[in-house]
C-alpha cells in the first residue's frame, strides 16, 4: 500500500535549483535509504516530505493529506494559509530524526517525550507518561526518564528523540544523518532500534552515509546527486550493478 | 437640545472635572516646588516632614479667609503651570513672576508681593556696585528670570543661566563667575547664612508675584483676589512678610502702608539658628538621623516604583519581542519602530508627553502611575532587545524539532523556545534593574516625590549636599545590592551547567 507520493517536485533556493522533478513513491512498511554526495539535495527532500520547507512546484502526498502545486498557479493569497493547514496534519503523520541532537534541554528525558501527546494531543497526563515509559523500554533506556539531556551520551539522546517523534503515532518515521553526529562505537544502538522499528512495521526513510546500513538493512536505495534522483534500487541493485555510471562512481567510493 | 447636553458633558471632560467650581468649596489644592529654598516654600529644618515658607504662610490666611481646607501637591518648578491643566491642583504659588508670556496660559492673582533684583557678590570685592559695573564681566543668573532680562538688555555682560541659585552662588565661590543677580528675597536668605557673600548695590528692577490658576478659573480668581484684598488691608500680609523679613520698600509703597514695623522678624531667626550651627559635626550628626526615616520612605517608594516598572518593562518588553521576531512583514516593523523610538528619545521627554500631553486626548494617569507607564514602556524597548538575543541564543533546532512533533509556532515559542531564552535573560534584566533603580530618580519631573528628590529637597534646605548626597548613594547601593547578587547567582549557575553540559558531552561516549 502506497503511504508517500512525490511527483514531479521542484524546489529553488533564489537562482539554485535544489531539487529537480523528484518522482518516487513508497509502501507502508519499507525502510527506504537515500544516499549521496553532501549538497545532492537529499536532506532538502526530506524536510520536503515533513513540510519544514516549501517547494516551488509537483506534487506530495503523505497518507491522505495532499500538497498539489502541479499546475504552478494556483498559488493565491490564502496559498500559504493553506500549506499551513495541511503542513500541520501531515507532520502530525511524520515524524522526524535530525542530525544535530535537539532534545529540549530544560526537559526531562520523560518531559521531553511527553510533552507533544500532551500540548497536541491534548492527551491525560497520565496515558502520556504510561505510553512514554513503555516506549523508553523500547528504545532501551528504561530508567532514564528523571535524567536531563546533558546528562545523557550522543547515542541515547537520539533514541530518545526516536521515542520522542514515536509518541506522536507517526505512519512514517524520517531520519536525516542520525547518526553522523555520533561516535563510531555508539552508531550501532541508533540503527538496532530503526532495525527494530522495521520488523515492526513501521514505513522510515532515512538519509544517511552510513552504507553498511543501507545495503544490509533498506527495501529500496534512492541514489541523488545534484538535485535529482539517479536511479531507484534493492540495495543489491544499486550496490552491485548500478544501471548509471553516476551510481557506479559513487559506490565504488565504499568497496574499498 | 440633547447635542448642546452632549456638548456639554464634552467640555465638563476636558476642562471640568477638576476646574474650581467642582471643588473649591471644600479642598484648595496648592502646587510648589518644596525645593524651591527658603524664604519660599522649603522643608523645616527642625522637623523634615513640615514644609514652611512665607508662601504657605500666605496660602493657609487665604484658605482661612475662604473657609476652605489646603492640601499640599509637590510639582518641579517648571511643571507647576502645565500641571495645572493636568488638573492635579487648583493653584500654583511659588515665586511665579507676573509676566506678560504667562498672562497668556494662565490667570494671575493680583501681586502677594513686589520685589527687585540684587547684585550678590564675595565679601572683599570693591569693585561691583551697580549694572554698569558688570559691563565685561561674567555673571550668574537664574535661567528665564528677571534677572536673566535685564542683564541681557544691559549689553556687554557674559551671562551665564543656573537652575538653581546654589549652583551659581557655588561658581562664583570657585571663581567662575564674579557677581550673581537674583531675586531679593533668594539674596537675603543666602548672604545671611553663608557669610562669604554679601549684597551690593541699589535695587534693580521689579518684579510681582502672582498666584497662578487656570484661565477658565474665573470664579475662584475673583475669590482669590477677594481674600487677598483682605489680607492686605487687614494687615496679615505685612506681618507674614516682617515675620520672614521680606518687608520693603516696594510693598509700602504697593500697599500704602509707611508705619513703623512692630513685627520682630522671628521666623527669619528661626530659620537662621535652625540652618547656620550646622558645622558641628555632632550636630550634624543628629540632623542627618533625622532626616532618616523622610529618606528610607523615600527610597521605598524608589523601590517600589522600579519593581512595578520593571514588572512593566519584563511583560511588555517580551510581547515586542515576540512581534519583532514573529510578527512577520506586518508587525515586526511596527515592533522595530516602537523599540527605535523609544531607544532613540530621552525618558525625559517620554515622561513629560505622558504626564502633560496625554491628558489632552483624555488619558490622564496618576503621577505614580505615569512614573510606572513611562519608566516600564522605556526599559521594555531594551528588554525587548535583551530577548531578542536570548531567543537568537536557542539553536534553530529547537524551534524545528518542536514543529516536527506537530506544534503550532505559538506552542513551541511558549513550551520550548521561552522558558530557555529566560533562563539566559536573567542576568542582563537583572542588570538592567538596576539601573531602572537608578533612572527612577527621573520620575521627579513629574511630581514624585522619591528618593532624588528628597535628596534635592533637603540638600537644598540646608546647603548641604555632601552629606545627604552620601546617604542617598548608599541607599541606593542598598537598594540595588540584593539585585547585583540575584544576578551573580543565576550568571554562575548558568555557566556550571554549561561547564557541566560540555563535560558530559565529551566524558560519556
């Protein structure tokens, strides 16, 4: 089943065009990776996808909440209004893991969590904590709920982020480099718990270098270099016989 | 017919409320700068909380002849005539000058007392006995008096204007000027108790006090003059004159009256021994413990005054800052105007249009109030900008991490990106207190009587303004220490928790 639709999207940044007529689609439950170059354009699809950024034209649908600027005009003074609305809805089905390790710093790691179900949710106080807890098992820092995030190592801020967005129900959970900010030694306990995540059922897309990850752990991998999607791939396909040189030159960076 | 009542209810708004007819039967309310020195209008030097001069001896016969009651209103000298149309008193009384400019905002009694200018210069120079004297000379003056006038006209004189007839007299003893003209009665009383000046020369000039009072007055100008032709021909007003010693030869002439004088002249005595035995250091001593509690009230109100301006500045100053960051193309220039305007204009002036030029369209505050309004609506414009560079401090993350999980911008600024950027505000707004506490003193251009303006009040009734200038300044160190520490304290915690933050950051892997 088809849970995200992008077509034919395009976005500028004034004279540079960012990103160039991206089509691709993905089904409830695939853990699709999206590898490139630094500055091929595939952190700017992504806050895309979760509506932290605007496109200039195409198409985005995520779930049933549809973004069509197919027809370039349509833009009229309620435009923005309107992307406003819809932005929201979609980003309360996504959820979204960034790079830099943003935990609300004057929060508990329980606050933290929390603290969405509550203001947006508008849900009990105490269902939140409930949920929260059960989810910290499941990322695995149980007992961590009363620690502040300076007190907590790079690898279990970012499990707790991952806690965090899943207590927003998200159908589809995004990754931007989640683990390129970490030491090497504590990226395996990030991409377990995506891993975990994936047999559950849960749709990720995740931006990343890490290789070893996208070929082993990903349905599909999207390759991007300067704004456009090169070629769509198992992760046999594009790793052992790219169809584009393009893909070809890049992969082989990593044989060695 | 109901327009013309509409109209009415209009003119009885703008001019009425306060104007004389509502009130002059039971209250006269009389405006003075208690600063304005002896023989005015000027604290008792034996008892600070009285305020006694040959004025409020007069004010208190014409209430007696009015069978009314008076109540005292504390205004700087130069607001006395605008505050008057704030409607905050009925009558100004303070050396006022009968002039021709004046005549043109507000009604004048007939004089209470006629007067000339006097040259005073240091004992020992022989050289200054008239105007022509003066000719190349550098002389002191009160700013837009008489005095100023007629050395002007003269020609040929460096003329240099004071506010305060202390500051000119203290020039000339250091050397920077060689003879004052003021008023005769400021001459007297400050030859007498400091014996280094002395009064030279002839009378020059004249000049006429009148009672001031608000042009639409007309019923209680006719009832003022009334009491004070009583006064004059019951002979009460040249016994408050001799009692101060103020009689002259101006007012015999004004008022007809050649006699003997019989009245010993003993509030002049009073005033003398009271102010001159000031160099005993014990003495003083005692004098400066009673001044205390007139002081420690005072800088309670300056306390109390700055904690609520500032409570002011803190709520108002975050909504600007809000606008300016959040406000997008429509507000946030709105909020930079606001902050430029008020950065870019003194309190002063800020304080005076709120005190004096609101109440034309209607908006008439309280002298407390409007300290408060002005003081709080001036510090919000920084605070403003403290904020601002408090929110610039929260890494952008933050506010996109926050939408991520489904927040509005308004829930995120609320629960995320605020109770962080106050946490880094602290310290400055804490600074900017203090020196709040300090601006406070400003507040005394529009009737406020604090901590400042006791100083002025009493420095000036006793010429001393090195010893109460102490005691001021360590009260408002006392005032503001408390503050300085709150500061230190959340600076220091802050930063350990940084110290603490990186520590960890790089000690757990």
């Amino acid at each position: 089943m088809e849970i995200l639709k992008v077509e034919a999207l395009n976005k500028r940044f004034g004279e540079y065009q960012v990103l160039k007529n991206i089509n691709f689609s993905v089904n409830k439950g695939e853990l699709i990776s999206i590898i490139g170059r630094s500055g091929c354009g595939k952190t700017t699809l992504l806050r895309c996808i979760n509506c932290l950024e605007t496109f200039d034209s195409g198409y985005l649908r995520v779930s049933d909440i549809e973004i069509d600027k197919r027809n370039g005009q349509k833009q009229n003074n309620n435009g923005n209004q309107d992307f406003e609305t819809k932005a929201q809805k979609i980003r309360r089905k996504v959820g979204m893991l960034f790079q830099s390790l943003n935990l609300f710093p004057h929060l508990t790691v329980l606050e933290n969590i929390t603290l969405a179900p509550i203001v947006v949710k508008k849900e009990p106080k105490e269902k939140a904590i409930q949920e929260a807890l059960i989810l910290l098992e499941k990322v695995g820092l149980k007992g961590y709920e009363n620690r502040y995030p300076y007190q907590l190592s790079g690898g279990q801020s970012q499990r707790v982020a991952i806690a965090r967005s899943l207590a927003m129900n998200p159908e589809i959970m995004l990754y931007d480099e989640p683990t390129s900010a970490l030491d090497p030694e504590l990226v395996g306990e990030v991409l377990n718990v995506m891993i975990d995540l994936h047999k559950e059922g849960m749709t990720q897309i995740v931006v990343t270098h890490a290789m070893n990850f996208a070929k082993t752990a990903s349905n599909l991998v999207v390759y991007m270099e300067s704004g456009e999607i090169i070629e769509i791939g198992t992760p046999q396909k594009i790793f052992e016989s790219p169809n584009d040189p393009r893909t070809e030159a890049y992969v082989r960076l990593f044989k060695e | 017919m109901k327009t013309k009542l509409i109209l009415n209810l209009w003119i009885l708004l703008l001019f009425g409320l306060h104007s004389s007819f509502a009130k002059e039967l039971m209250v006269l309310r009389w405006a003075a700068d208690a600063e304005s020195n002896a023989p005015y209008i000027f604290q008792d030097p034996k008892i600070p909380s009285n305020i006694i001069g040959f004025e409020v001896d007069i004010v208190n016969a014409i209430a007696q002849y009015l069978g009314v009651e008076t109540q005292f209103v504390q205004n700087q000298w130069d607001g006395l005539i605008p505050g008057l149309y704030r409607g905050d008193y009925d009558i100004a009384i303070n050396g006022l000058e009968i002039t021709e400019d004046r005549k043109k905002e507000v009604n004048f009694t007939n004089p209470y007392y006629i007067t000339h200018e006097q040259l005073v210069v240091l004992k020992g120079v022989d050289y200054i006995h008239s105007l022509s004297d003066l000719v190349g000379r550098k002389v002191g003056a009160l700013k837009n008096s008489l005095a100023e006038r007629i050395l002007r006209a003269k020609g040929g004189i460096n003329v240099l204007t004071y506010e305060g007839e202390v500051n000119a007299f203290v020039d000339m003893k250091n050397g920077r000027i060689e003879a004052v003209l003021v008023d005769a009665p400021i001459a007297i009383y400050y030859t007498a108790v400091n014996p280094e000046f002395v009064m030279v020369g002839q009378p020059i000039g004249e000049i006429s006090y009148g009672i001031a009072l608000r042009k639409q007055d007309t019923t209680l100008l006719a009832k003022l003059n009334w009491a004070l032709d009583k006064l004059q021909k019951s002979g009460k007003l040249r016994e408050i004159l001799e009692e101060w010693n103020l009689w002259n030869f101006m007012m015999e002439k004004y008022l007809n009256d050649y006699s003997e004088s019989n009245v010993p002249p003993k509030k002049y005595q009073y005033f003398l021994e009271s102010v001159s035995k000031k160099s005993e250091f014990s003495e003083r001593i005692n004098l400066y413990i009673k001044f205390l509690p007139i002081f420690l009230k005072a800088a309670l109100i300056t306390l109390g005054l700055s904690i609520l301006a500032m409570i002011v500045a803190i709520a108002f100053g975050l909504i600007i800052a809000l606008a300016r960051i959040y406000g997008g193309k429509l507000i946030s220039p709105l909020a930079v105007a606001y902050i430029e305007i008020i950065r870019g204009t003194p309190l002063l002036i800020q304080l005076y249009l709120i005190f004096y030029a609101l109440p034309s369209i209607g908006i008439k505050l309280s002298p407390f109030l409007a300290a408060i309004v002005g003081l709080g609506l001036n510090y919000a414009a920084y605070e403003a900008e403290v904020y601002r560079s408090g929110f610039f401090a929260i890494p952008r993350g933050q506010m996109e991490a926050a939408i991520s999980l489904g927040m509005t911008k308004a829930q995120a600024v609320w629960h995320i990106i605020l109770p962080q950027a106050i946490r880094i505000v602290i310290p400055p707004v804490t600074n900017d207190f203090i020196s709040l506490l300090k601006d406070s003193s400003l507040v005394s251009v529009i009737t406020m009587i604090e901590l400042t303006k006791v100083y002025n009040q009493i420095a000036s009734t006793y010429y001393d303004y090195l010893g109460t200038g102490i005691i001021t300044a360590i009260l408002y160190l006392l005032l503001g220490l408390p503050f300085i520490r709150i500061a230190r304290y959340f600076e220091r915690r802050l930063s350990i928790e940084r110290r603490e933050t990186a520590k960890l950051e790089g000690k757990i892997v």
